[in-house]
C-alpha cells in the first residue's frame, strides 16, 4: 500500500472515486451531444454546489475615480442579500474609446485573507507592503490586473466572499471565538498577521455553519463571483460578448467554478489548481483550505470535468511542475481528462495545458500566455 493521508483507509477511499470515468463524465462517451451533458452535468452540479440566491444584478457605486499608470480606475462597491458591501477596483485604459472586452480578475487565497482586489492590482505609488511582497512571492512583482487592462480590457477586480471587505470581523464574531484578538489598527502588519491566522482557522467554523445552512464554500464564492460578472457586464463600456475570467491559486479554483458553470465567460484561464479529487483524497487534502470542496459532486464529476461543464469554450490551464499543492502525476492526469473530453467534443483546439518549471506562481512567462489566450479568443476572434 502507497502511503497516503488517511493510512489503511486510502485504498478503500481511492477506490470509491475509481479510475474509471464519474458517472456524469462526458468522457463515458453516453452523450449523444456535449449540450445535453452540459444540461445533465450542470443540473447535477447546481444541486449539489447549492449556490445561495444572489439577487438581481447590485447597483455598483462609484466611490472614486482617478488616472492611474496610463489607467482610469473606478473604486467601486455593491452590495448583496447577505454579508457586508463588496469593494472592486475597475481598471481600463485611460484613452479608452467604445465597449472593450472584460475580465473578471479572480484573486487569490495565500493565506492572506485581510487582503483580497489588492493581491493583484497597485493603483498608488503606496502600495501595502505586504502586498508588494504578495505580488513578488507568486506574480514576478507584477500587478497582473493592471497589465490586462492596459492591452485594452476593462478589468473588475473584486473582494469574494471573507476576504477584505468581505471578510468576518473580529466585532461581528462572539467573545469566544475572537480568540483575544480585535479589529484594532487594521493596516498594522502585525494586526493583519495575526487576523490571517485567526481567518484560516476560522475556515472549519464557517465551513460547518455552512453547511447546517444548506450550502457550500464553492456556492457562496460561485454566488459572489457571479454577482461581480453581473456588474461587468452590464457596463456601457464593456461588451458583454466577451468576458472572460482568471486566476492563480484560489482565484484558479474560481475560474474552475464560474467559468464551467456560466456560459457568458468566453474564455478562461485556469492557474496552478488543477488536479484530481483522488489527489485531495490521497496526497494533499492537508494543503488546501475548506473553499475546494462539494459533498456528493465527485460520483457525478471528477475536479477537472468542473471546468470542463463549459466545452466547447475555450480554456486554458496552467500548471506548475514543482508546485507543492499536488502530485505531477494527478495534474498530468487532470489535463488527459480535458483534453481527452475537448477532443470528444471536437474543439480539441480550444483547450490547452501547459506545464512550467517553478512551483506555486503565475510569473510574467505565464501572464504573456495567458494575456495571449485572452487576446485570441477575446480580441481576434
């Protein structure tokens, strides 16, 4: 027996996810067409995700606006049935003329849940500190929003669901659970350190409550995300007909979600979280937050065919060969199954996998191929 996480448990529980295809699998070849798998598929999938009402499109104030770097940026906020206000930044070019294309620019987790539209915008000479470090640790120092929209895109950039504006507050939170700690100094790096750390443990709390109330992490953050693509594509400036989505990390895990789960994101690109649910089960459960998971789904859809409910639209994933989140063998596994299912549907053209050295990133090599993805399928197209 291979060691694993759960011992002499792992090759029962392995077994139950099987290495034959799940059985909603398009890879089954039972389809007699990709439109009514994705029907089946997607009706299985909103079931089971339980995605909380979000209601009509919110009304997005404009806070602020001002030029930044060859960029006007919007400081915006909305709000929805449940939590506090969402804050986004909405970046275009400065000269822009005529609707452009949109991306939603999907944030990521790092451990750093004070943070969430700062990870991967500057839009000051001032920039948190922390989050000059954030961008050089996992982005090469880039702001990866702001270079997106200076090749013609109108970006939004929000804070999901207990991140940043989103996040629980110390103040809202009983005695008991507030560990000692208060929302005091909030800009303090010392006070954001220890407000991380109290938020990733709070993740089992919110993930139990969550599911007492009928729901999952995956459905709030697809309910927030949506919200957002809402806001975008009712925009004047932007053209609704081509919207796509992004991310590293746990702004991958929300491409995977958003982007097979709603039609209007015309391309999408995937970074470094992609794998298999038997490399949760087995390897690396332990590297990963409560965010990932929906009870039941993976009898009906292995992680990868999440993504891949939105074929034949383009989608791009890019993974990292040393990145410590999974196995090279699962990853390498999860791209046969999308590239398996893409061929099947006969838009083999329209997904691509690529593997960089590295571990855990999305640097400036992985940015020109992603922002090129975007470019042909959002621009050229």
């Amino acid at each position: 027996m291979s060691l694993n996480m759960i011992g002499a448990y792992g090759p029962w529980a392995a077994s139950l996810v099987g290495d034959e295809p799940a059985d909603l699998s398009y890879r089954r070849g039972a389809w007699p067409d990709v439109d009514r798998w994705r029907d089946a598929a997607r009706g299985k999938f909103s079931e089971l995700v339980a995605q909380p009402d979000r209601g009509p499109t919110p009304e997005a104030t404009i806070e602020r606006e001002y030029e930044y770097d060859g960029l006007k940026v919007e400081e915006l906020t909305w709000s929805l049935p449940y939590g506090p206000p969402t804050k986004a930044y909405f970046l275009k070019p400065a000269n822009a003329v005529g609707p452009l294309p949109g991306i939603v620019g999907l944030h990521d987790h790092g451990g750093r849940k004070y943070f969430g539209r700062r990870k991967i915008t500057r839009v000051s000479d001032d920039p948190h500190p922390m989050m000059l470090e954030h961008q050089d640790d996992y982005y090469g120092g880039v702001p990866w929003a702001n270079e997106m929209a200076k090749r013609g895109y109108g970006v939004l950039v929000h804070d999901t669901f207990t991140f940043a504006s989103r996040r629980v507050l110390l103040a809202d939170v009983s005695e008991r659970m507030r560990q000692g700690l208060d929302d005091l100094a909030p800009e303090d790096p010392a006070n954001i350190e220890a407000y991380n750390s109290w938020a990733g443990g709070h993740e089992d709390i919110m993930s139990k409550s969550l599911f007492c109330a009928g729901t999952t992490w995956p459905g709030v953050f697809l309910a927030d995300d949506r919200a957002a693509l809402d806001v975008l594509s009712a925009r004047d400036d932007i053209d609704a007909d081509r919207i796509g989505c992004g991310g590293l990390s746990g702004g991958g895990l929300r491409t995977v979600f958003l982007g097979g789960a709603d039609d209007r994101i015309k391309a999408a690109v995937c970074v470094g979280m992609m794998s298999t649910w038997r490399d949760y089960l087995l390897n690396k459960a332990y590297t990963h937050t409560w965010m990932c998971y929906v009870p039941l789904l993976p009898r009906y859809l292995d992680y990868p065919e999440i993504l891949g409910m939105r074929m034949p639209l383009p989608t791009l994933v890019q993974n990292d060969i040393e990145d410590q989140l999974f196995t090279m063998p699962e990853m390498e596994r999860a791209d046969r199954m999308l590239r398996e299912a893409y061929d099947m549907a006969g838009a083999g053209d329209r997904y691509r996998g690529t593997f960089y050295p590295g571990p855990h990133k999305f640097d400036p090599e992985m940015q020109d191929e992603a922002f090129t993805w975007f470019d042909t399928w959002l621009k050229d197209a």
